[in-house]
C-alpha cells in the first residue's frame, strides 16, 4: 500500500471473486487502513474469509443487510434500516481520512476488477461525494500483493514445477515412432527430417511454436519437437500453480547415437540465453527496465532481436525477413509473470516482452515467480529459408540474489529410440 501511496484499500467481494484463493469469501467489505506504525484490518458484512488477526468488526446488522437477508428492511424491531446501517463503514472511513482509497475495480486487470457495478455504486454513496472523490483502482496494489511470494509459495511453485516434469518425461517414454501423435502427447514438432516445407506450408503455415502444427500428424525418427504435454498444464491444481515447462526431444533415425549436429547447434544457441540474461532481472527494475537490459546483452554478444507481436506465423514471417540474409541467431523475449494468480496469470506482475508493455512500469518485487520463457531461432542448411524456433520456458523466481532456480534449466534434448 505504501509503495503504491494508498492510505485504504477497500475490497468488496461476492461469489466468485478471483482473489478468493486469498481472502476466502468476506462476503463484505474488506478494509485495510494504513495507520502509520501498522496496518488495520477490519471486515463489514461478513466474516473476515481466511484473513487472520481482525481489528475491527461490524455489527451482525450490517451483515444480515449486506447479504440481503434484510436488504430493504424497514422493520423498527430488528434495530437497524436500510441505508443507515452502512453507517457503520462511513464513520470508519471518516474517522481514518484515508487521502487515497484502493478499490478493486480494474478496466484491464481481471483478479483487481472482483466489485460489481452495483456494489461500486453504493460504497459510493456509503462514503459520500468527498471520500468517493479518493477512490481510485486497486489494481496497483493487489499486483504488488499477488506477487510478493512467501517461502511457502516458492515451495509449493517448486513441487508443482518437479512433478509436471516427472509427468512430461513419463509420456515421452511412452512415444511410439511411426504409432504416437502430435495430439497423443501435446506435442509441438520443430523439425521433421521426412517432411519438406513445400508439403506442409501451403495447408499449416509454420508458426515459430511449430513448424507441423497438425494434431494427427505421426511422429516420425528424425523429427526434433517440445512435448510430453510440454511440462504444461494441470498436474493436480496444488494451491493453483500453473506450469509453463518446455522439454524437448528427438526420435533418433537409424543409426543415429546423439541428436544431429545442425539441430545440437541451434539449441545451444538457445540455451545460452537463460545465462546470458540472467543477470538483468533483479528486484527493484521494472520490466520495462529489464527487458531493455536483456535485449542489450543478447545483442552484444551477435543475437539479433526480433521483437514479436504474439501472432505466430506473422512472428515467424518476421525472423525470416530477418535472418534472410545472415547466418546469426535471432531472439525474442516473453519473460511474463507466473504462480497461482487468477484471470490471465501473464498479466498479474512485471512481464519482459515486447507485447506486454502494459506491465513494463511494474517493478520486480521479491519472490518474483515469472516464466523464463523467449525464442531463439536460427538458419539450417537442411530448411534453407524456414528458420529453425526454439522456445526455452523455465519458471523461475527473482529474489534479493538475482534469478534463482526452483527448476533444472533447459540443459539437454532427451532421446527417443
């Protein structure tokens, strides 16, 4: 609240609200009051949800009232009228002055915009013209909220992270050569040795997430792909983690002991990445700050920046255009928040990417869990004129140390026989 200059931060919630996974249901108006040496919480309407340590209470009227079981009482022998009752949150207001007040309505972000139009009307009339007049989005100060991590998060991130690994190389032994799918195991397929680009583009466009995106096609030896659902996904819903792992293999061809050399070559382009940028995400730059710092040391070292739109076969027209002429590897970066939040959890936190500049202004906190995620892709003499992609993706976490890894790295292409 401080960092963001709000004295009050008033949260109404109802069914459903994605903030829920944090504040359980109040039912009410949730309100946190800045009074200098502490903060105060207090809850109006209900009960306090899975929030700890209460201050301040309102009266059980005002609950019933708030949850309609007397919304339009005018019953003299039930003690209490409909609107006066919601004096009870005017008078705390007013007595604490809050110069700002924090709601949580937002117009892009879906985990700060939980109060509807109606509840927003009446704490309107409920503060009165002067205090509504303090109002202004919350959306600040829950980001700040979701994305200071505590250590039980970061563990339950980590746990998360190990076993959808386990359930990814799990599938990837279960691939049948010339029998398994795309489809069968989410695969995305980078490379196929037996299909020529003048086969397939006309009907699937390549993307720079894959270059066969046909769910029925049949893994075939000598085809390079991310897969075993991709380390992606659901592996339980602990706490509501989200996963966003990328691990890659190749079908080994007849004879054939290690991956390819012209494949090997581009994936180490691409790993090197994750220590290249490693040192400029720290707590307290922005992503906007970041990024450009990432970007530079790609660059000093002969990477060509390729900023994509998040379209992907118009991003894979553009590392074309780029790397027409050229031998160099190109990047792009899309370094986005990660963990437990709800609505879109690429959006809740600092994200480093080039079409996330609504995040930029946002500053990397402590515990930052973010998905170390960008594309690196290179010219192939096998594919002349269709660049090979990689797309490395680790969720990671930022601390007062710099990055640190909750996960192995992207360190090697498993092989399937």
């Amino acid at each position: 609240m401080r960092d963001n200059n709000v004295d009050m931060w008033i949260h109404v919630s109802r069914p459903g609200d994605l903030m829920e996974k944090y504040f359980g249901s109040p039912g009410g108006y949730l309100i946190f009051a800045d009074l200098g040496e502490t903060v105060e919480r207090a809850v109006f309407g209900g009960s306090a949800g899975t929030v700890e340590d209460i201050d301040v209470r309102g009266s059980t009227n005002l609950a019933r009232a708030f949850h309609g079981y007397n919304y339009n009482n005018s019953d003299p022998r039930q003690g209490f009228s409909v609107p006066n009752v919601y004096d009870e949150i005017s008078d705390y207001v007013a007595e604490r002055d809050p110069q700002v007040i924090a709601v949580n309505f937002s117009d892009w972000l879906p985990v700060a915009d939980g109060i509807s139009h109606a509840q927003f009307l009446r704490l309107e009339n409920i503060l009165g013209p002067e205090y509504s007049s303090r109002i202004i989005s919350a959306e600040a100060v829950i980001t700040d909220f979701l994305t200071r991590r505590t250590a039980r998060e970061i563990a339950a991130q980590t746990e998360v992270l190990a076993l959808a690994r386990q359930r990814a190389k799990q599938n990837l032994a279960q691939v049948i050569p010339g029998v398994t799918t795309v489809r069968d195991i989410g695969a995305r397929v980078y490379y196929s040795a037996t299909s020529k680009p003048e086969d397939t583009v006309n009907e699937f466009p390549p993307d720079v997430r894959y270059f066969l995106p046909n769910p029925d096609y049949v893994l075939q030896p000598g085809d390079l792909f991310v897969g075993g659902g991709r380390g992606e996904g659901d592996p339980g819903t602990y706490m509501g983690f989200a996963v966003d792992t990328k691990i890659h293999a190749y079908i080994l061809r007849e004879d054939e002991t290690r991956v390819p050399d012209f494949l090997q070559e581009v994936f180490d382009k691409a790993i090197a990445g994750q220590w290249i940028m490693r040192d400029h995400m720290k707590v307290g730059m922005t992503g906007g700050e970041s990024l450009a710092a990432m970007v530079k040391a790609m660059e000093d070292v002969g990477y060509i920046y390729t900023p994509f739109i998040d379209n992907g076969t118009e991003d894979y027209e553009m590392i074309q255009e780029a790397l027409s002429n050229t031998d160099k590897p190109g990047f792009s970066i899309d370094n986005h928040a990660m963990g437990n939040t709800g609505g879109d959890v690429r959006v809740e936190g600092p994200s480093m990417a080039a079409f996330r500049v609504n995040t930029h202004n946002l500053r990397i906190q402590e515990n930052h869990i973010f998905a170390f995620e960008y594309m690196v892709h290179m010219n192939i003499d096998e594919r002349p004129g269709y660049p090979l992609a990689f797309n490395i993706s680790n969720p990671q976490v930022v601390t007062s140390k710099g990055v640190e890894f909750i996960q192995p790295p992207n360190e090697e292409i498993f092989l399937i026989h």
